[in-house]
C-alpha cells in the first residue's frame, strides 16, 4: 500500500511540476512576444520614414537595409509562432512541405511540450535580440532622416507605397544612381560601364526603370536609350537611335560640353568578348564624352565587361517575401484582427516560393475577395496542381515558368481541367494586351479552348510591363 501511495505521490508531483513549467515557460513566451511585437512597430517606424525619402549616405543605407532584413525575419518568426495554431488536421501534404525545405518553420511546429516552448522562447529571444541590436545601431542616425528630401508628401497606406515602388532594392539603386553620378576627371576618354547580372524576373529591367526616372538621373544626361537584345548589328550612333525602344531627352543640355549619353543594353543571355569589343569601341566614337553604359543580363559572364563593381540581383529573402506578400494581401485590413486568414496566406505564400509575378497576381485575388472560404479554396487548389508538376517534373509550377518550362495549371471551377503554361512574355505600355485575363480562367468561370494568350498581371510601376 505504501508502495502504491508514493507512486501516485510520485506521478502527482511529476505532472505538477511539468504544468507549472509549461506554464511558466508560456508566460516567458508570450512576454517576449509582447516585447518583440513593440520593437518590430519601432523599426517599420524608422524604415517608413527613411522609405519617403532621398537617402545617398552609403553607411546609413547599409544600416537601414541590415534593419529591414532583421524586421522582416521578426515578422516571419512572430507570424509563425502566433498563427502556426491555425494548422488544420487534414492539410497533412507532406509532399509540398518537403519540396519547399520549410524546415525553419517546422521546428516551431507544436507548443505541446515545455521543450518546444523553450525552443521557440530562445527563437522569439534571438529574434528580439537582433533587432533591438539593430535599431540601438541606426538611432542615432535616425534624426539625420530629416535632412533629406522627401518622395513623398502625401499620407499613404504601405500597401499603396509597395504597389508603386520596387521593393528590396534601395540599396542597390542608390548604388546605379551614384555610378551614373560620378564623374571623371577632364581628358578621361573611357567610357564607364556597369554590369547588372541577376536570374529571368528578377527585377533587372524594373530597377533600372527606376534609376533612369530618378530625377537627379534624368537632369544629369542629355539623353537615354534603351536597347534590347540584338537591336544593335551596326555599332553607330544612328543604328542605336533606330533600335532604341525607348528614349528620354533633356533639352535644357544642349551644349556639347554638358551632353551626357547614357546607354543601357539589356541582354537575354551572353554577349561574346568579340561583339563587345567592337561595340565598346564604336561606343566611344559615336557617344558624347563623360557618357555611360548600363548592361544587363541573365550570364554573370558580363561582369568582366565592367569598369566598376557589378551589381548582382537576387529574389527576395522568405522572411522578406511573406512581409511583402502579407502587406499586399491584406491592403488596409489588420492582419492580426484575422489571424486564420494569415495561416492561409502563409502556406500560400510558401508555395509560390518568391515568385514576384505570382506574388503581385494571388495577393490582389486575396485582397479583393477577403473571405475564409475563398482563401482556403485557393490553398487547396494550389496544392493539387503543384502535387502533378511535382510528379512529373520534380519541380514547382512558379519556378517552371520563371525557366520558360512548360507547367500545369488547374482550373478551381473544374479541378479536372487542366492548363499548361508554354510560355510568359511581357509588353510594353504601349502595346495592346489580351482581353483575357489569367485570373479569371483559373479561378473564375471563364473557359478558353485551344490556344491563347492572357494577361496575367500588369505593373504599376517603371517600366509598367504587362506579363503575358
């Protein structure tokens, strides 16, 4: 009996110490959650007001950029923790798990015992950590945010700003800007040469757009041409003027001392040292003196053609991605007054794995049918057709089409019917685009037979392709 009576003791004392544990360590997490959910209002603080203004200081742009990427990985680790409840039982497709190496977020998967509780307690700490770290470091700097200009004057919602901005790249803007800036001395007769290397839909074309309408880009040179591909098989200047598909003149330069040409040539792929030489050299006759030259190309092979550091482009980080999607996604909505609603807008994201094209297209189907029902029909939609891509091809729809792969699309009306995307292509501004829009055929009632184009999405900001 007394064998019996200290083994129950035993097991009573066991299990209340694990409950007051386990409750200890929630209430730790749950402090730190607090703690890290005010610094990360601190830091988006300082990043939108240095977002809306002209900022050249090199340091105090590393800075901000090193705060942004600890911003965006508190979001991602606060998100996960808050909402990874969410997880319904019968979402158990292990095969997209695995195929997206989501293994930062599985390892906070489950708070059941006080062993996870401490792990995501050391996570959210570290999280902590390097931000408060983050923002100790640039305040200092934070008053001199004042001194530069403004962007913008107006009040703005960050999903606005994002739609008409290119996110992730202010760095390396301010970057183009000061070698498109910076000046020789007198007699200096090379022509300068910057490299821009990055994968298919980076952002390449886009960041460029963005430099060339920089005001202080646009008064600097007299004129801007842009050429594409093999536009140029004769290396002189009135070929050039031909084949550029667009311009800009600055009339108010007219002398020839204060004429500046700059010349961006966007590649598809490489460009051997030959042909570049001839153009090179052809270049230096034909362009006024102190005129520059941007090239831009899937091969880092170009590097090599350069006269200054090159500039290599890559996809957003997965912390920075699911903040940029999250903001697009859910407009001037409170994401955390709809916490079943992020879950669903986290696995989505994942899925689409850093596509920029698909994240611009899902993130305004989401924002502007914000509804449960709807959000989860699209996840298991999503879900389906990457299972057929994966069997067949091994890989992701989104990075399929990012390779100009064939990939299989299903129809959420139908979900017997398929569609295979052959080939993405976008236009200019200038061109007419298709009637039908890709959006409505996959997730709306409109039925196409055969083969057709369709608009998948056209962007608001420079040079505002429409993708196709």
């Amino acid at each position: 009996m007394e064998v019996l009576v200290s083994a129950v003791l035993g097991e009573l004392t066991a299990r209340s110490i694990d409950y007051f544990i386990s409750r200890i360590s929630k209430l730790q997490v749950l402090d730190v959650e607090d703690q890290l959910h005010r610094v990360m209002l601190r830091a988006e603080v300082i990043i939108e007001k240095a977002m809306g203004r002209y900022i050249t200081n090199q340091a105090m742009l590393e800075q901000l950029e090193g705060l942004k990427d600890a911003m965006y990985r508190s979001y991602y680790m606060l998100d996960t923790f808050r909402y990874q409840h969410h997880e319904k039982t019968h979402e158990k497709d292990q095969v997209v798990r695995h195929s997206l190496s989501l293994s930062k977020i599985n390892s906070l998967k489950g708070l059941c015992s006080s062993s996870r509780n401490t792990k995501i307690l050391e996570q959210l700490q570290k999280a902590l950590d390097d931000l408060s770290s983050m923002i100790l470091d640039v305040k200092e700097r934070v008053t001199f945010l004042m001194c530069y200009p403004r962007l913008i004057c107006q009040p703005y919602s960050m999903h606005i700003l994002l739609d008409n901005s290119m996110f992730g790249c202010h760095m390396e803007a301010e970057f183009a800007i000061k070698f498109l800036l910076h000046t020789e001395p007198h007699g200096y007769k090379e022509l300068e040469v910057l490299p821009i290397v990055g994968p298919g839909r980076v952002g390449k074309s886009t960041l460029v757009a963005h430099v060339c309408k920089d005001k202080r880009i646009s008064d600097h040179f007299s004129e801007i041409m842009f050429l594409r591909y093999n536009d140029f098989v004769d290396y002189k200047l009135p070929t050039f003027r031909e084949g550029c598909s667009m311009k800009h003149q600055n009339f108010m330069s007219n002398s020839d001392e204060d004429r500046r040409l700059l010349l961006v040539v966007e590649l598809a792929g490489d460009l051997n040292e030959d042909s570049w030489d001839r153009m090179y050299s052809a270049s230096i006759r034909c362009l006024p003196r102190r005129s520059k030259i941007i090239i831009t190309s899937r091969s880092d092979k170009i590097v090599k053609f350069g006269t200054t550091q090159a500039l290599t482009l890559k996809y957003l980080s997965h912390e920075a991605y699911w903040y940029f999607f999250k903001t697009l996604a859910f407009g001037s909505m409170d994401p955390e007054a709809h916490p079943k609603l992020v879950h669903l807008a986290m696995e989505i994201a994942r899925i689409m794995n850093g596509s920029l094209l698909g994240a611009n297209a899902t993130a305004r189907l989401l924002r502007d049918n914000f509804d449960i029902h709807f959000w989860r029909k699209v996840l298991a939609f999503f879900r389906v057709f990457i299972q057929k891509d994966l069997s067949e091809s091994g890989e992701l729809p989104f990075d399929l089409i990012n390779q100009s792969k064939p990939a299989h699309l299903g129809r959420m009306a139908a979900p017997y019917e398929y569609l295979v995307v052959f080939h993405q292509y976008e236009c200019s501004s200038q061109e007419e685009v298709p009637k039908i829009r890709i959006l409505d055929v996959v997730y709306g009632s409109l039925k196409h037979q055969g083969k057709f184009d369709a608009l998948v999405w056209r962007s608001q900001i420079p040079p505002c392709y429409s993708y196709l």
